[in-house]
C-alpha cells in the first residue's frame, strides 16, 4: 500500500509513547525499554486522566494509517523544543519507528513556534543518555493542519471548525444520522433502494427478459405478469 493510498486516522484514546533518533535517518525510533506512562506522570502531563484513558500509537492507529503526531525533547526534565506533523508508522529492522512525513510546525523552548517544510535536526542535536521524545497523537487547531494532507476535507461541527475527515476511494461524502462521513456507492445503491415509491411505472418492451421474479405490465390483457422461472404468469386482483 502506497502513501497516498493510507487512510487518516484520529485517535480514540490518548497516545503516550518514548522514541530516539534513528541513525541517518529522519525516523524516530520507538523506545519500548520503558513504560512511557510513568515518564507522563513524572512529569505530571495528563495526571487527570486514568490509566485506561492511554494507548500506545501501534495499539491505537497501526501500520495502515496516517495520523497527526506531536513531538517534545527532554533532557532530564527539561522540555527543549517540539514538533507537530503528519506522519505513520513503519515496520523497520530496529524495531517500529515514526515516519515525519509532512512535519508543519516547530516550536522551540521558549515556546515560539515556525513553519517547518522537511524534518529538522535540531529535534535531535546534542542528544545524551537523559535525552527522551515524547510521541503523541493529535488533533489538529488549524485549519492549514488539516488540510496539508491531499486527500483530506474540513468541516465544522459543534466540538471543532476544523474537523479533518479523509475521502476514501470510490466514495461521496454526506450526512447520516447527524454525522458526515464516507458514503460507498455500494451502501448508496442499498439506501436509494430503500426509498418508498408513492409511483412505480413499468413500462415492458416487446419481448422482456425471462428473468426468474421480474414483473411487466402487459398492455394487451391490462395487467402485470411475473416471471417464475419457467413461465409468466398473470397478478390476480383480488376482485376478479
């Protein structure tokens, strides 16, 4: 599956997860060697939330999606710098590791933020032994967020004004049941069928398909026929 074929995804739980760099690349590796919820309370981030309110982004999203992501160096205790993107998950010979596909921002310790194009290395410069990245999933604020992937839309409802929702192959997008999600011609077709008819017209030609349960109005005897599978046969009125 390409790039472009992988669907977004925004989370259901909290994600929490602990990464380094990857050498010569723009990866960063997931760290696994420790329980990053415990570094989350050490730090008392999301010390309101309960345990079974946090995830990991392999349990939460998987290989198959794309997602928006948020970075934050620590040495020590100390936040350094963050970042905020779009990227996924990739499968390596190390282990798991985060692809930054489309980073957009950078913020520095300060807390000033700046457009980034291409990852950066500064996220990663001077690392040491007490260097850790934070990695969580994120929803994005703005609106040039949301729309930095292609095959993305917005749209507003009562929680947000900048929604993202992702158009999937061979679909339309519409409105059910108070949500606007992907439509599939396939469940299209189904709820066009469902329609009541206050009408149906039938209008037979010469010689119609001898197809088992089709129905015609025959204009010569002024009545409808079905078709059995073998032979036609005449709709009885119950007044005659």
């Amino acid at each position: 599956m390409t790039l472009t074929e992988l669907p977004l995804k925004i989370s259901n739980k909290q994600t929490v997860d602990l990464a380094k760099p990857l050498p010569e690349t723009d990866n960063l590796l997931i760290d696994d060697s420790g329980p990053p919820l415990e570094f989350i309370k050490s730090q008392q981030l999301g010390s309101d939330l309960p345990d079974d309110a946090w995830s990991t982004l392999q349990k939460e999203l998987g290989l198959k999606c794309r997602f928006y992501y948020r970075l934050e160096r620590f040495d020590g205790n100390k936040p350094l710098c963050g970042e905020a993107g779009l990227g996924r998950l990739l499968d390596s010979p190390e282990g798991i590791v985060l692809e930054r596909t489309f980073p957009f921002t950078f913020a520095d310790e300060n807390g000033s933020t700046s457009n980034i194009n291409v990852p950066q290395t500064v996220l990663c410069d001077n690392w040491n032994t007490s260097s850790k990245i934070l990695i969580s999933s994120m929803f994005p604020e703005r609106y040039q967020e949301v729309t930095i992937d292609p095959h993305v839309i917005v749209y507003t409802d009562v929680n947000s004004p900048f929604n993202p929702l992702y158009v999937k192959e061979n679909s339309l997008i519409g409105r059910i049941k108070g949500s606007i999600r992907n439509i599939s011609f396939t469940e299209l077709f189904k709820k066009v069928t469902q329609l009541s008819l206050t009408q149906l017209v039938l209008t037979a030609p010469k010689k119609p398909k001898e197809v088992e349960g089709s129905i015609v109005y025959d204009s010569k005897t002024k009545s409808l026929k079905f078709f059995d599978g073998e032979v036609w046969k005449r709709l009885v009125d119950e007044d005659t």
